[in-house]
C-alpha cells in the first residue's frame, strides 16, 4: 500500500519549491527532481521517504495538542512538545514533496496553535536551570524545537497565506528569537549563553539564523551569524567555528558533545550554503566542520564513541550524526568512507538533497571502507592546549584501542581528571571512564536532568583511570581553576611497526604535584595480543598519598596476594571527592612478589593488570554506590593500588590481553598472565627505564627521557643492569 501511494506521488507534476523567492533550508529543486527520477532505484531513500510520510499521515490523522507546559525531561509535556516539531517537519517535507494540503495545512494549523500559547507563557514551571525555557525546562531545548520549526515552517511558507505569516511571526518565532538572545524580565541569562562558545550557544545561533532565513529576517541571521552585538567579536555561529574546533576538529567539549554540537553546526551549515553561498561555509577555517565531522568519527570504538567528560553511550546511529554525515557527504562527495559509515551503522538517511546523495551513492557501491587510524586530535583553537590520544592496533583483526587524555577542562562538561587512560577490545570497554551519572530523559530519575552524583562523584578524580593525590580531585574540582590549565602533550609516536608511544604532563591538577604519564601500546612475537606498558610518575617535594585506580569492565578471576574480603558489612572508602560513593569491598598487600596481578574477564577474554608494588603497598577493591540513596549510580568497579607517605613515586603496569572462553564448549585457554615482574632499572628526573619481564625469557623495555623531547637527542643511561641507549624522547626494547 505504502509502495503504491510513494509511486502514485513521485508521479505527480513537480511542486517543489514553487515560489522562487523564497530561500530553501532543506531542499532545492534540483535535489528534488534527482530523487522523483530516481524512484525505485535507491531503496535507503525510498525507505525513508515511505517513513517520513507515514509519519506525516499519523500526524494529520491525530488531534492537535499544544499542551501547557509542566514536565522536566521525560514528562508529558516535553515529549508532547518534540514530537510535535517531528511531527511538523515530517509534514513539511510531505508537503514539499507531494503537493498535498492536508500536509502543510497541519504545519500552518500547528503554528497557528503555539503562536496562541506562546504570548501567555512566562518561564517554565520546573526550577532545574539556571536559563530555564518557556515551553521547555531549559533554553537549550528552546532552541532545539526551533531548529526543527524553522525547518517545517520554510517547507511551507508559500502555502500560508499572509496573514497567517504575520500570525505566526508576530506571536511566536519573533518572540522566541528574541527571547533565545535575551531571555524574559527577572532572567537575562540567556543573553550569555546566546554569546557564549558553548554547545548551547550554537543550539540557540543555529535556531535564531534558521528562522531569520524562513522569515527573511536579515538582522536574525546577521545576530545568529556575528552575535547579538554584530561584530563577530563576542558571540555568533562564525566565532564558535573559531573558538570551539581545534585545527584537527576536536571539539572542546570532548566527543559526545561533539556529537550533540555537530547537529546544529552542521544544519546550519547547509542553510548558510544554501541561502548564503558567498560565505563558503563549509570551507570556512580550512574546512573546519567537515574535519569535525571527521574527527568525531575516529573517537569511537565499535560504532560507540568513547566516553570522556561528561557522556553516555551513543554512537554513529545517533540522529545527530545521521544528519552530520549526510550533509558532509552532500558537501564533499569525495570522502566515500562517509558512505561506509552511514552504510554499517545508520539505517536510515535525512528525506532531503543530502539524504538521496548518501543513499543513491550507496547504492551505486561507491562506498569505501571506513579507516581507523593511530592519531593525536589536538585541542584547543590553535591546538596547544593538549589533546586526546588514540592508539589503535594495526591489524584491523584484533580490534583494540587504547586512548590518553590529556587536554583542557572542556566547558561545563569538562570532568577533573588529567592523563587518563582508557583501553577497548574485542567489543567491549575494558578500562573505562564512567562518563556522567545521567539518566537522560527518565523523568523519575530527577527529571532526566544530571543526578547530584554527576558532580559529587562522576566528575571528579577517583571516577577516572589516572592519579588521584591525597584523595583530592584535580584542581581541588574548582571549575575556574581547572578552566585556566590544561596538560600537554609530551611526545607521541604511531609510525614506528608495532610499536605506539603517547606521553603527556601536568603540573597544575595537583598543589605541589608534577605528573607525567607515558603509555606505550607494542605488539611482540611472544604474547597473544598487544600489550600495554603504563609509565605514571608522580614527583613532589612533600610526602602524599598516591592513588591508582583502574575502572575495569568485567569480573574478577584472580588476585596473585591475600585479601580480606568484607563478607557482612562495607563502609564507604571516604568521605568527600567521589570517595564517599565507593563501597570498600576488599583490600589486601603483596609481601611475596614485587608485581601485583589483578586478571578479570570481560566477554570471551582475559585480562591482567601487573603493578610494581611493595609489601606497604595497599590493594583496594571498590565499587561505586555508597551514600547513592536514589540508586542514581551505576554498580560499576574499580582496583586501586595505594601509595602512602610518598614523595615521588612511580606506578608502572603491565595491561595484557590473554585467553579465551568458550562457554558452549565449557573450556578456557591462557587464562592466567604471561607476566613474571616488572623492574625499574632506572628512574630519575632525567631518565625512567622500565622492564616487564614475561615467560618465555622474554621481556619489553620501556626507555623515556623525561626532561626533552628532542628527537635529534642522544641518550645514554648507566643502570645496575648495564647502559641503555637510544635516540629521542623514548625507545621501546623488545626480547
């Protein structure tokens, strides 16, 4: 039936885009000739043209409901309010598409209805934000029904007469842009976040200049474009492309807000194309936003991008990036690795120009695959303000990744953690960050909004795979502080053949505490899979408490020392900083060997962390939950390795990747480590030389010179084991 009604319309005389004076945000004539020719020879498009009008059909045949605003995310009221922006451009295109009234006459009628609810609403009832709404909690959604409705209200803009033009303009979307720039009498904060380089701003940018092209307001778009003063020198779209992307196009914010960001950034974009040419948006800054587009694609594992600052699981399937990688496509058709990426992990395409491009190209077979490479994204908008690492394993085969943070803070979404490690394999996060303790859009979990945990433990230190000192969180987790700092980017290397090398410092996260960490990721002969060599030296003048955590995903096989387990009661590790939520579940010292082994198992494999220690040396056992009485956090766990009344100290680790289990078949291979001991041979201000010896006689040497990183530099270092030399910052010795 579907099949019938999308052949009847494609047979229909071309409507589209019928009065010439009025600018197309998301179709052209052209596009649209393209897609009516090729009906019924690229499946994708015909697929989502037959879900976009099933859509359209559904809305008409319901009941209008505006209703008043009450509910936080999740409730009623809010998702009332986004479906019916889905709603009005799924009728927006039907009506562009298939000439039909009823379409467009639900969009006018729609309109009409918000246009009388807007004047009588003063700011939303729930008091969760700082910029709250007025048909939503926060502004920020505000902006996001916008975006949606400046879309369906160009679609048919020719359709309403002009009085009802004059209706819509008058009550609602002047009123609302205006009030997305300068918020209402009692709270002028958005006025801020409307200039801001934030993820917000480029929300509310975005929904401002959209609607002043719908209307043909000049000064709209102007304001959205240079911000409300004009100039570009305060606020606007073109100063967030500026302030926001590093030259590599990472976003500051960190990848899952790239993947939020890279929405309006990239609807926007295409509008500016459309209606403002002259300003080659999409090669502005040397092409900027399709490196965004880009860059968000490598930070991912699996599809899923890699958690980091505040973040929950999402990945290539996301609308967002649905939009972000058709429109990239439709603006350079040359990157075919866009069409793999829509091809393997999206299932559907935008019922638009760039939407038909992506799907008929697909079907053409030009796709190429999708590659991963070993790279450094830095931040910052001149990029010298650290970056994040990515270590990928050469054979696509053994799927691994392992990642070192290293940046700036990240806006409000920032977390206080530097030089945090994570690692991916076979499928799974196997040391993870915890991203945020968020519940998005559950409303019985406070309102969909972040839970008070979000600040009291996912933001903070011990929630991350990096050095904890004094049980403090980086920067005493004071947000201004943290924002004036951030690490740098010692050395890194991905061109030497199984062998990649990042290291990075930071001397400002904690009073008195320099940190610099080098992790190594080498693939050898004599061990299954790659492994990794986790270098942490910490240097002070006082004495501290060190802590090492380890976020591990999976279940634990075994502990090579003695433990006591807390078998009928548990008390939280702490009392403040993240501390306070970890459940204290184990703990034990090592006094037979100098290498502490925690293995675990995650999926099918095996995984082993060897840690140098002493007999003084704590193992902690922890798991997040305590002082949690909404049960706001997840049971997730971690292994601490404790270092107490130290000045200096260096945690070195031995990460390896081992075994299998096969549950069908009820057997287990290599399920123990290969790893004999580790050794620091040597380990100076000037020089750290480490050793992790493996069976088999084997063993890997790390060498870094921890004072240049001169590559050019020679290196000579006398130890009890004999001189080691090398060139440059680091040298990787394998036996």
């Amino acid at each position: 039936m579907k099949k019938l009604f999308l052949t009847f319309l494609f047979a229909l005389p071309a409507f589209i885009l019928t009065a010439g004076e009025h600018p197309s945000l998301l179709l052209t004539k052209k596009g649209v000739a393209a897609m009516r020719e090729a009906h019924g020879k690229v499946p994708a498009f015909d697929a989502v043209m037959v879900r976009t009008l099933a859509g359209a059909d559904a809305a008409v045949a319901s009941e209008i409901v505006v209703p008043e605003p009450r509910d936080g995310g999740g409730g009623y009221t809010h998702e009332r309010h986004k479906l019916n922006y889905y709603e009005m451009v799924d009728c927006g295109i039907a009506w562009q598409v298939t000439g039909e009234e009823k379409y467009a006459r639900r969009v006018a009628e729609m309109l009409a209805a918000y246009a009388k609810l807007y004047p009588t609403l003063g700011f939303h009832p729930m008091t969760l934000s700082k910029t709250p709404g007025r048909i939503f909690w926060q502004t920020l959604n505000e902006s996001v029904w916008l975006v949606h409705t400046a879309m369906a209200y160009d679609c048919v803009y020719d359709y309403m007469t002009p009085a009802q033009r004059a209706d819509v303009e008058k009550n609602l979307f002047c009123p609302m842009a205006d009030f997305l720039m300068n918020g209402l009498e009692g709270n002028r904060g958005n006025n801020k976040v409307f200039n801001k380089m934030h993820n917000h701003a480029t929300w509310a940018t975005s929904a401002v200049g959209m609607i002043g092209m719908a209307m043909g307001d000049d000064t709209l778009v102007n304001k959205a474009l240079y911000g409300t003063d004009e100039t570009g020198k305060k606020g606007g779209f073109i100063r967030q492309l500026d302030y926001l992307f590093s030259p590599d196009g990472y976003f500051t914010e960190g990848a899952y807000y790239q993947r939020y960001a890279i929405w309006p950034f990239m609807v926007f974009a295409q509008c500016i194309e459309h209606s403002r040419p002259d300003l080659k948006i999409f090669a502005y800054r040397d092409g900027i936003l399709l490196k965004a587009v880009s860059t968000l694609l490598q930070l991912a594992y699996d599809g899923r991008f890699m958690r980091f600052n505040d973040s929950l699981e999402k990945g290539y399937d996301a609308q967002e990036l649905v939009y972000a990688v058709n429109i990239a496509y439709n603006a350079d058709p040359s990157n075919k690795m866009l069409l793999d990426a829509a091809a393997r992990w999206q299932d559907w395409v935008l019922p638009t120009d760039a939407g038909f491009a992506v799907a008929r190209d697909i079907a053409r077979g030009e796709a190429q695959p999708l590659v991963f490479r070993s790279a450094l994204f830095r931040d910052g908008r001149r990029g010298d303000e650290g970056g994040v690492a990515v270590l990928r394993s050469t054979d696509p085969a053994l799927n691994s990744a392992l990642t070192l943070k290293a940046t700036s803070h990240g806006l409000s979404h920032g977390h206080y953690d530097k030089l945090t490690l994570a690692y991916y394999d076979n499928g799974n996060e196997i040391l993870a960050d915890y991203g945020a303790a968020r519940w998005l859009n559950i409303e019985a979990k406070y309102k969909g909004h972040y839970t008070p945990e979000n600040k009291t433990f996912a933001m903070q230190t011990i929630a991350h795979n990096t050095l904890v000192v004094d049980e403090q969180s980086h920067f005493g987790g004071d947000y201004d502080e943290s924002m004036k700092h951030h690490s740098d980017i010692y050395f890194a290397d991905f061109a030497r053949e199984g062998v990649q090398v990042v290291s990075a410092k930071e001397n400002n996260a904690c009073p008195g505490v320099r940190m610099h960490r080098t992790a190594a990721y080498v693939t050898t002969s004599f061990l299954q899979y790659p492994l990794i060599l986790d270098i942490l030296r910490a240097e002070s003048a006082a004495e501290h408490r060190y802590d090492y955590p380890m976020w591990y995903n999976g279940h634990l096989v075994s502990l090579n020392f003695p433990y006591e387990r807390a078998l009928s009661t548990m008390s939280a590790l702490g009392t403040a900083n993240g501390y306070q939520h970890l459940w204290r579940q184990a703990a034990g010292h090592n006094e037979a060997s100098g290498t502490s082994i925690f293995t675990w198992i995650t999926g099918n494999r095996f995984y082993s962390l060897s840690t140098l220690t002493t007999p003084a040396s704590e193992m902690v056992l922890v798991e997040a939950g305590a002082n949690d009485p909404d049960f706001n956090l997840r049971s997730e766990k971690a292994y601490i390795v404790r270092e107490e009344g130290k000045k200096n100290h260096t945690f070195f680790s031995s990460i390896e990747t081992h075994g299998t289990y096969d549950l069908q078949v009820e057997q287990s291979d290599n399920l123990t480590s290969s790893c004999l001991g580790l050794r620091l041979v040597a380990d100076t201000p000037d020089y750290t030389v480490a050793v992790a010896d493996y069976r088999g006689g084997h063993s890997v040497t790390l060498c870094v010179s921890n004072r240049t990183a001169d590559a050019a530099v020679r290196h000579s270092v006398k130890t009890s084991e004999g001189r080691f030399e090398w060139i440059g910052p680091y040298d990787v010795k394998i036996k």
